[in-house]
C-alpha cells in the first residue's frame, strides 16, 4: 500500500511515529539539524512525500548507487509536479482572493471599522498618548495573526515576548497602520492581499491572495 505522507522532519518522523536517536555529539547534533531544516522547507512547502521512495533515494545516495530514474525521468516528473503544483495554488489563490473580498465587504459594514483608500482596514480598540513612528522607526510591538477562518498563524503573545523590527521592513498593511498609531495603541487590522504577501502566500499557513487579520499593540518606538 502507497504511504504518502506529510514530511515534518527527516529524523524519522513517518505518521506520527518520532525515532529516538542519540544526539550526545557534534556529528550527531549536525546531522540532526540538517534534518530539521530540509523537513521544515518541505513542510512550509506543503510537499507531500512518498516514505519508501524518498528513503531508498537517500539510501541510493549514501550507498553510491545509480539513480533508479534516468535524467529524463528525472525532469519529465519534476516539470509534472511542478504543473500540478502551480495549478492547484492558482486554484487555492483564486478562492482566497474571493473569500477575503467577501470577507472585507462584510467587516467594512461593523461598528467602529475604519477603511484607508489603499483598503487597508482597522478598527482602534484602544488609543494610545504617544507619537507615531515613522517608516524609519523601530518599533517594539506585540501582536497576533490570524487568517479570516480564526487560524492563527503567529503570535507575539505565545512567545511571551514582543517583536522589535524597522517599520519599513514588514507587510505594506503593517507599515501603514503602524504609522497611524500612537505609542501605546491597540488596533485589529484587516489587511488585504496585496498588502499582505499577495500570490506568494508566506510558509505552510497564509496561502496566496490571503486576507489576513492582526491584533496590534503598539509598545515602543525605538528611534525618534
């Protein structure tokens, strides 16, 4: 029976089932964190793997073996997948896109929302007493993201410490609410595709064409 499977890291981890190894040395630890960073790409990637095929590829490599695939092989399926891939992201954009737009229509109509004309929108949960950074601030913020079905996808909060980064080097939904806030504010922000990560998507969670919601809290400004 095929196994397809989700791949979380290399170290053995197929259908739930974690191997227990030994990390007592450098080779050992290196090996592991090679393993790590190679399964966190596939699973930000949401690429699909099938266990006995990928093993004995490994096991190919490692034992100096021919590849069982000749070169044309090789890129005929890489270009397949490939196809198939980007068609069924096109797919997932195009409902994104229509869900999100649904979505800010609606939210545009609630009490205290607030719409800029780029179509970012926001709504001021509490407002603050202290300057407005600029885009070349540094800011010391602590926040929550959300994608429109509730999914959270990152939050300051369960690190149990704030973010700091420049203004100008987040979202364009970002950099814009947070020079409308004062020091000490709290907005939600509902922020459009094309002023999120737009047909890219970011990471395993925020598809393309994603709608996404932030609550932010707005705790310091590094340079003024």
């Amino acid at each position: 029976m095929k196994k397809t499977v989700a791949l979380i890291t290399i170290a053995g981890l197929w259908a739930g089932q974690a191997m227990a190894v030994d990390l007592e040395n450098d080779k050992q630890r290196f090996s592991y964190i090679v393993g790590l960073q190679i399964g966190q790409q596939l699973k930000n990637d949401n690429i699909e793997l099938d266990e006995d095929a990928f093993l004995a590829a490994i096991q190919d490599v490692a034992a100096g073996k021919q590849p069982q695939l000749s070169q044309s092989q090789i890129q005929d399926t890489l270009q397949r997948v490939q196809q198939q891939r980007a068609s069924v992201a096109q797919q997932a954009g195009e409902e994104n896109r229509r869900q999100g737009e649904e979505f800010l229509v609606e939210n545009a109509k609630k009490s205290g929302v607030k719409k800029t004309d780029s179509g970012l929108q926001y709504k001021v949960i509490e407002e603050g007493k202290g300057e407005k950074p600029k885009a070349s601030d540094t800011v010391v913020v602590h926040y929550r993201g959300t994608l429109i079905d509730g999914t959270e996808f990152d939050s300051s909060y369960s690190r149990g410490e704030p973010a700091t980064f420049p203004v100008n080097g987040v979202i364009q939904g970002w950099q814009e609410a947070l020079q409308m806030m004062r020091e000490g504010s709290k907005w939600q922000i509902y922020v459009p595709a094309d002023l999120a990560y737009g047909s890219r998507g970011a990471g395993a969670q925020i598809g393309p064409n994603s709608t996404l919601i932030f609550d932010v809290e707005l705790l310091d400004i590094k340079d003024q």
